[in-house]
C-alpha cells in the first residue's frame, strides 16, 4: 500500500526523447578531463599527484583531507595541471586536468572483489570511502558517514528511482540495463543496515524497466519489494518518497533516520555494488544529454571530468542557440554558462532549453493571491509570504515561516500563474535569516 504526500505539482515529463536511448559510451572520448577537488558536501579533497605525473584508469588523484571525497582518474593519461575550473555548482573550484590518452590502461591496485558473505558493515563503508562514493542524486552528500549512521537505526531501505525531474531519464537507463546489478546493491545494503524492509521505489512511466526488474527479482527470489507510484513531483526527494512508502512524516528540521528510514539513490546503489563486487572506484555515470536545443538527445556512459562541450559534440551539437543551459533537471537544476564545466559525481543531466520551452520569469508580477504556491508546497510553506516578508524587508516575520524547511523544489514558482519566481524569492529570504539582516 502507497500513501501520499501534501502539495507537488504535475510537469509535463518532457522524456521521449531520450527514454528509449541505451546508455552509450563518448565516442569520440574526451581528448580531456578535469576533475574537481569539490566533489562532496563536505568540501574539497587534496590532490595525489602533479603536473606531469602518468595516472591510469581507476588510480587514486585525490584523498579526504579532513573533508571531501576521494577521486580517481577516469581516463588514462597525463596530468597537465591542477588549476582552478568552472564548477557545475557555481563559481570555481580547483580540479586535477588529465590529457587522455585513449588507452584506458587500468590502474592495477584495485581492491579484492568481495562476495556478499564476507562483506560487514565496517567493511562496506571502507570500500565506499575508498571508492569515492557520494549521493548522485544531488548535494554530494558523503554515503560513508549516511551509512555509519543509519546502522542498526533503520527498519526501512528505500532506493530511490523515482526521477521526477522532467527530461532526466539516466536513472531509467540505468535500471533497465542494469536492474540486476542494482537489486545486489539493495540486498547487501539492507543486510548490513538491519533493515527488515527494501523498497525500490519508481514512477508509472518507467513501464518496460518495471516489468525488467520485477522479472529478475522474481528470477533471484530476493527480498526488494517494486513500488510503482504514480508520477508527481517532487516524489524523488526524501521527505515525501519517505512519506509515500511508508506515510510516516519527516519531522521539521528532522532527518530520515528520526523515522526509521534510509533513503539511497539509484545510483549510488550501482556505484556501491561496483565499488564492492568488482572493486571499482566511482569514475564514470550515466548522465542525460537532452532539450529542444540539443541535435540528438541521449543518454551516454561518461567519466567523471569530462566537459559540457564534449556531452554536446558526442549529441551532434546545438541545433539552436540555447536559450538556457542547466545541469539536472529543469525544476531544481543549476543554470552554466561555461560549456567547459565539467561532469561531476551528482550530475545527471545536461538539459538546453530554447526560448519556446523556458518559461519566462516577470519579476514585477503582482501576486493575485490565488493561494495555489501554498497548494502545491510539499513542505507546507508559504511562499507567498516569504516574499511579501523579504519585499518588507520584515525580518521577525521571516523568523516564523519555518523557511529552513524549504528544498527549493521549485513547486511554487512552476504553479503561480503571475510567473513570479518565488523560489528565488524563498533563498533570499533564507539568506537573510543566515546573516540577521538584509542586504542594502
């Protein structure tokens, strides 16, 4: 039985054009890549190596330095520099630049495969921090620490395939292709966890990889229960894929682990099993390439590092000028203005927009106090409110909105019909309550 949760809207899934594509490797393959220190929520890694060192696929570039995540190389090669480059999550970061060069000769220290039966839970996060292994799904959280913690606290595992976000369809691909791989991943987590019950979790449209993955858990007679759902955003966050398995709540200011949960990425599960049943680091991820501005849209196998520009080349290029160019999907994804960003752990889509699909923004709307922000804010916000607030410049106001509590799906700027941009204006009020004052 599913249950539901409050507000969400419903998009048009914009994914046609790419849910039938296989995932496929670069071809031709990055004649570089660049690989930032900045890959984990935690904050940057420290480089192994220098300019001129010869590094192999899978060989470790960069170790936690108190933060970050581990890095290894996703292509064989040279190391060229260690300077600062575009990040997709805005600014600059410094990244490890590798010159390719087309052998893919593999680095050879590589971890003992391990069977399902030798693996403990202290042996399996040492293999995922090792791996390099964060959440793919968005915010780069460190999966070590998130195992650590729901060990033994947990009644329920729930990987997350659910892809709400319109145009993405990587995680699609990859369950289709690689379900039996990814039904592994669940198993060995729920038994290190504790966890009595694993639900896979994904959306009505995803049909053929549906029927894909309950013929091979039927074939293995494992323990994953398929939740099929009907599709609505923001079912892929947390809080309410948590709330539709299992109807229990996320406390405010609460995490998964306050209501027995866990929440893992598909993903990330594929990337845990790899890490542990081949021994592979995190080098490469299935990443969509999409949009009306795109020439061929498709899903393609990519090693970490590779440029933006190079995803377009290996698309037959822009057909259009993009009107605008977001990495992840078009509701929470993050605008670039650099083709030379490169992919990193949590990119799962390049989508380039043309004027005709970008809905414009008027920024000197007036609100019509239609109430429909209200609606469809799966966090029971007021957006409407927020930015009267702001606007105000009333910051004891701000205090008692409870904004801390807002995920930006962009729910309420996608429903209000004066097109006022209101998850913006929800981060600034955000940022406002952060500095205890406002910006003159």
């Amino acid at each position: 039985m599913t249950h539901s949760f409050f507000g969400g809207v419903y998009p048009a899934t914009r994914k046609a054009s790419t849910r039938r594509k296989p995932l496929a490797p670069l071809s031709p393959a990055p004649e570089e890549v660049a690989i930032p220190l900045l890959m984990c929520a935690d904050g940057l890694s420290a480089p192994l190596v220098k300019p001129g060192d010869r590094v192999l696929l899978g060989q470790p570039i960069a170790r936690r330095a108190g933060g970050g995540a581990a890095a290894h190389a996703s292509v064989s090669g040279r190391v060229t520099a260690v300077e600062n480059c575009p990040h997709p999550w805005g600014g600059v970061s410094p990244a490890i630049v590798i010159r390719n060069d087309g052998r893919e000769a593999p680095w050879e220290e590589i971890p003992q495969p391990l069977t399902t039966r030798e693996v403990s839970l202290t042996l399996l996060t040492q293999r995922v921090e090792e791996a390099g292994i964060v959440g793919m799904g968005g915010g780069g959280a460190p999966i070590w620490e998130k195992l650590d913690q729901a060990a033994g606290r947990v009644d329920t595992l729930i990987i997350n395939a659910a892809e709400c976000q319109p145009y993405v369809t990587a995680d699609h691909r990859l369950l289709l292709e690689r379900g039996k791989y990814i039904l592994r991943g669940a198993e060995l987590l729920s038994r290190c966890l504790g966890a009595s019950r694993t639900v896979l979790v994904t959306e009505g449209d995803k049909l053929n990889a549906v029927e894909s993955v309950e013929h091979r858990r039927l074939v293995r007679g494992g323990t994953v229960r398929l939740c099929t759902v009907r599709t609505r955003y923001p079912l892929g966050a947390e809080k309410q894929i948590i709330q539709t398995v299992t109807g229990r709540e996320v406390p405010p200011g609460g995490s998964p682990l306050d209501v027995k949960c866990v929440v893992f990425n598909l993903a990330t599960v594929y990337a845990i099993q790899d890490a542990v049943f081949r021994g592979r680091s995190l080098t490469h991820r299935a990443v969509t390439v999409t949009g009306g501005a795109v020439s061929r849209p498709r899903n393609l196998w990519v090693p970490i590092g590779t440029s933006l520009r190079c995803l377009l080349e290996n698309c037959g290029g822009l057909r259009e000028p993009a009107d605008l160019m977001l990495t992840g999907g078009p509701m929470m994804g993050i605008p670039q203005d650099s083709l030379d960003t490169p992919v990193i752990k949590d990119t799962n889509c390049l989508v380039c927009l043309t004027n005709l699909e970008r809905r414009p923004e008027q920024s000197g709307s007036v609100c019509i106090r239609c109430g429909k922000c209200v609606a469809a804010c799966p966090m029971h916000l007021a957006p409407t409110f927020a930015r009267q607030a702001l606007e105000q410049h009333d910051l004891a106001r701000l205090s008692k909105l409870h904004l801390e509590d807002c995920i930006s799906c962009g729910c309420c700027s996608y429903i209000c019909p004066a097109q006022i941009p209101l998850v913006d204006r929800v981060r600034q009020a955000r940022q406002a309550l952060e500095r205890g004052g406002f910006e003159i």
